[in-house]
C-alpha cells in the first residue's frame, strides 16, 4: 500500500487524482493540469513534495565526508546556502542527483529524489565511514511543501518572519510561518521564482491551508505532479530514471559543472570521471522542438532523417503548455547535436519532423 502524506486528506478534499510514485500516494492533478500549469507560470501554484527525501548529516568533518561521498565540494557550501549535486557510483554513473543545504558550521541537509532516497542514506553512510560525521534519515520527520509562481514572494512575505525579497536564490533560512517553525528555501523545479517549505509533519496541513488562503487573492491553486513534469521539462530540468541513471554520466547531461575535481581526498567516481571526461562523450543531451501536435514520449526513437536509422532516444516528451508545440529532451550523438540539427521523433510509428535547439525551452523568473 503506497505511503499517504499528512496532507492527504486535504488533497482528497480538494478532489486530486492519485498516482503511485516510488511508493507514496501522490496527487497527480486536481481538476485540470493545464490549469496548474499555467497557474505557476503567471501567478503561483502550492505542491506537497513530501515523497521526497530528507537525509542530515553532523559533525566536524560532515562537508569533508560529502566532499569524499558527492561530486561537488559540500564544505564550500556557505551556512545558509544550498548547491546542486550528484552522488555517482564508482563507474561514474548517476545515482541520484540531490540538494545540499548547509544549515549550520557542521549541520547540512540533504535532499533525494523520492525513488533514490534509501538508495542515497545507505551510499552515504558506507562513504562518510572514517569521518566525524553522523548520518540521520529524517525522511519521516518533514514534509515538504513547495509555493513556485511568480506570486511566490508576495504570497509568503506576510506569512514569515524573514524578509523574503532579500531571501538569494539557492538560500535557507530557519523561519516562523503562522506560528510554526519551518526551514525556508528559494529553491525549485518548475523554472519560476519559488519556494520549498520545510515543515513538521504535525504542521503541514495547518501551514497548507494558510498558504492557500493567503494565496487564493494572489492566484494560487494547488498543483499536481503533472503539471510539476512539463514546468521541469520546459525549464530543461533533467529528471532521474529519464535524463540521469547509472548508465549516464554527469558529462552526457551536460551537468559537467557541478564535478569538482581535486578535491583533497578525492571523491568516489573520481578516477572513473577523469578517465571519461578525457575520453570525451560519444552523446549528448538536447533539447528538441517537434512540428505537428503528437507529443513524443519517453523511450521513443529518434532517427536519422536521411535513411531512417536509429541515432537516439527520448528522454522524456510533452505539448508544451507554455510555447504551444511538443518539446522534447533526447540524447543524440555529439556530430547530431548542433543546435539546428534536423532529425526525426518515431512516434508510434508516425514520424515528426525535429530540430535540435538549446535547452531551456523556456526561461523563467528563478
């Protein structure tokens, strides 16, 4: 039986559908995606992200064990920041990718994907092995809720006691929200200015409904997963188990960047990374724009317009709400990956003409 957030009575009320994802019941929509889409595009939309996972890490030597254990450099992180990382397997493959909060001197917060986080506490805990640092799976002990729209700031600057303005991008700060105390950050996954709302389980549904009712005279409506995958993909956010797995490389997403190499004591995957990075990726990941109004999807073929062979795959596809045609992320081989490529989508069996164009689709205000 799939786990229930402790916001799932108010999204039965509020009429979500379900779906099932990495074992928790999660609201997919509630009345119309597009809506939700466009809500968080041109006002702001509230989401329960409580699947995902929550891992902390103490200790004194806490960012020298996620240097050794991540691809980025942890204990760079400044207290009340956060960063973009990955936790790659020795063969340099992605395991996860992840958000490392530093909230203290020797207190950060790590933040898995919903699928991975057991995956990413029992890694983590034989890699800080040595280490003065403690690792605690705090996946049950918050909830997540998540305000992301351009409305975002306005919504929550009456409901906090920080100034959220003054609140940069990938920061966090410990706030009072109605009362409650919570873990603000300017965080997200949909391309817009927006928030992540850290909050105790007991808290989440009285901290939902004052967001809500705070955020009705601003535009806000709850929004599912559904519309959360098309504001990622039109923002060019890769996604785990689509554009990132064990099989691909943080250099084959194009997310090379966040690989810091010579870090003292090194980091797993390192000599793996190195050795494929001076090798050079044989492909690429892309942004594609599809004519007609067929959306391409996932595991869908990508051909060569001239004979019709397979050069690639898609990776995860939609009719973009935003710009108005299908979109696609795909990877491609690297002489196929100049932006104005043509190509062509296998779409169940119908093809559809393709060009390669640079990722983002679509830029938002984050």
């Amino acid at each position: 039986m799939s786990k229930k957030t402790p916001l799932h009575d108010i999204h039965t009320e509020l009429g979500a559908s379900f779906t099932d994802f990495a074992g928790w019941s999660m609201p997919l929509r509630y009345s119309s995606e597009l809506a939700e889409h466009h809500a968080v595009r041109k006002t702001a939309g509230i989401f329960d992200l409580t699947h995902m996972g929550e891992i902390e890490l103490t200790g004194p030597e806490a960012g020298r064990a996620l240097d050794y254990a991540l691809v980025g450099q942890a204990s760079k992180i400044g207290i009340g920041r956060a960063r973009y990382s990955m936790l790659v397997h020795e063969n340099g493959g992605v395991l996860d990718d992840l958000i490392v909060y530093r909230l203290a001197e020797t207190k950060y917060l790590v933040v898995a994907n919903a699928s991975n986080a057991q995956v990413v506490c029992s890694a983590l805990r034989d890699r800080i092995d040595g280490f003065a640092a403690a690792i605690h799976d705090a996946c049950d002990e918050w909830a997540l809720i998540a305000v992301q729209g351009p409305n975002s700031a306005a919504i929550l600057a009456g409901l906090v006691d920080v100034d959220v303005p003054s609140l940069k991008y990938y920061a966090i700060d410990p706030a009072q929200l109605a009362g409650y105390e919570v873990l603000l950050a300017r965080t997200g996954y949909t391309g817009e200015d927006g928030f992540e709302i850290y909050v105790r389980p007991q808290d989440a549904s009285a901290i939902w409904q004052t967001i809500s009712t705070t955020g009705a005279g601003h535009g806000l409506i709850p929004c599912g997963l559904a519309c959360r995958d098309t504001l990622r993909l039109e923002a060019g956010m890769p996604l785990y188990g689509h554009e990132l797995t064990v099989r691909t490389t943080p250099f084959e997403a194009d997310l090379g960047r966040v690989v810091v190499f010579g870090k003292p004591g090194g980091f797993v995957g390192e000599a793996a990374l190195t050795a494929r990075l001076a090798l050079g990726t044989s492909r690429v990941l892309v942004g594609l724009t599809l004519t007609g109004r067929r959306a391409p999807r996932t595991g869908y073929p990508v051909l060569d317009p001239d004979n019709g062979k397979q050069i690639g795959e898609i990776t995860s596809g939609a009719l973009s709400p935003s710009i108005g045609h299908p979109v696609a992320m795909a990877y491609l081989p690297v002489n196929r990956s100049e932006p104005g490529t043509k190509v062509m989508a296998d779409i169940r069996g119908a093809r559809a003409e393709a060009t390669v164009v640079p990722l983002p689709f679509y830029r938002g205000r984050s």
